[in-house]
C-alpha cells in the first residue's frame, strides 16, 4: 500500500530556479540558499515531502483542546519537534487522527517549509489541495515560494539580500534564536560563489574576474578576448542569458557556459 502523501518527488531543475528567481527578480543563489536552510531539499527517499509539524501551531488551531492528553504534538509553546525526517509524519498522522485540516496546516512543507496555514492566502481552495501540490513535485514547491514571497512583501529583502528582513519576514521574530540570517547569508556566499564545482569544470566568472577562463569566455562569445571581464564582456553575457531564456545577472556559471557552448 502506497504512502499517504508519497509523489512523483521530481527534483527542482536548474531552469526552475532560474525561472523563479526571475519572477522575483532577485539572484539565482538567494533562492539556492534559502532551498538549503529550509530543507537541503524537498522530498524524503520515501517520496514524500519534507515537513516539521509544529506542535504550537495544532494548539492554537484545535483551541488547545488536544493539549492535556497529547503534549508532544499539541502545546502553547514552539519546540518538541523531535528526530526528523520521517518521524514528522509520525507526529503529523498523529495529528490527522485528532484534526486532519488542523493537523495538515500545522506543518511547513517543502524545499521551502511553507507552513499548510497559508493555503488560503496563497490562492487555493483548501489545505489538501495546498498539500497536493507540494506532493506533485519540486515545481510547485518553487511556484508556491514566489507566491508567498510575493503576498507577504518579501521580495525587496531576497533582491536586497537583506538577511535580517527576509529572516525576521519569514522565520518570525525569533529568527535569530537559530541563526536563521547568518546561515542564509553563509548559503548565499555559497551558491553566490559557484557552489560545489563538480557539475563543470569551468569557474564562475563574473565582472572584475581576470585570466585564461575569462579568454576561454570571450572567445566562445566571439568578442575581443583580453581576458578581461568588463562592461563588455557582461552586456554580451546578459544578451546570451536574455537569449536562452536565462536570469540575466551578466554572472557565468554552469547554465550560462551550456548556453555559450563552453
């Protein structure tokens, strides 16, 4: 019998996240890095979505009435969570045999960990279509994370890379109890810097960079190869990016270097 909640668990694609960024308008990495805070990905090998059910949440929505006779999933208070990967679902069915709609907005899912409270917020009909469609696949993960940046007004923060804005935004005022704006600032230095290499063996060039891999650049966009990285080099990398349909941040990296042939 198949797992309640178990899907297609299909990976976010780089063209995903490149798409969502630029609906956002704010860089490839900020969105890479908020991915490895919340979750370092969204699905559990079983297939089905990562989540943390918060016991505070299930309190406040059920009126405290599960409190006494279920304080490890019902309580005032945040915390308690417990192991994590599939021992959230434990709690989560727990509370589904209690209150399934109380049970199902009371746990953030995801690549991005979007609590099931703002389901409605976010433009569906009820919490379990808001839960299918994170059990659909990566896509919508990222479709409901533009969304809710969007409604909640976060978005200036993510293009600014303000970390303290976006973290107090979308953590809560208690965001700096687990670091939650340094460890998004260290992930978005991170992606910002190319990430792990493996993918390509070619760096990630952006404007100031010098040297052969910038000469190697320009000669597969046919301009003037210095081995400079200016104002030139940049607008014929943005050209390029508007061209295939890339984030046009004038920065190389793994996508663009397809896209120019390197």
């Amino acid at each position: 019998m198949p797992l309640e909640f178990a899907g297609p668990a299909t990976a976010v694609t780089d063209a995903d996240i490149e798409a969502a960024a630029a609906k956002i308008g704010c860089a490839v990495a900020a969105i890479r890095a908020v991915i490895e805070v919340e979750s370092k990905g969204g699905f559990l090998p079983d297939k089905r979505p990562k989540i943390l059910f918060e016991r505070h949440y299930f309190h406040k929505l059920t009126g405290g009435k599960y409190s006494a006779k279920h304080p490890d999933i019902s309580q005032p208070v945040w915390g308690g969570y417990g192991a994590g990967g599939a021992n959230q679902y434990v709690r989560l069915h727990k509370a589904i045999a209690l209150d399934r709609a109380a049970a199902l907005q009371s746990a953030s899912w995801g690549n991005f960990q979007v609590m099931g409270s703002h389901y409605k917020s976010l433009g569906y009909a009820s919490v379990e279509d808001f839960v299918a469609a994170f059990v659909s696949g990566a896509a919508a993960h990222l479709d409901i994370f533009v969304k809710f940046v969007k409604k909640n007004g976060l978005d200036d923060e993510l293009i600014r890379r303000d970390w303290d804005g976006f973290a107090r935004g979308y953590n809560g005022p208690k965001y700096k109890e687990n670091k939650y704006d340094t460890k998004l600032a260290a992930a978005y230095a991170f992606y910002n810097a190319g990430g792990p290499h493996v993918d390509s063996p070619n760096p990630v060039l952006r404007m100031g960079d010098k040297g052969d891999a910038v000469v190697k650049l320009q000669t597969l966009l046919k301009i003037t190869a210095d081995g400079d990285f200016g104002p030139g080099t940049k607008a014929a990398v943005i050209k390029v990016q508007k061209a295939k349909g890339l984030y046009a941040d004038g920065i190389v990296g793994k996508n663009t270097w397809a896209a120019i042939g390197g």
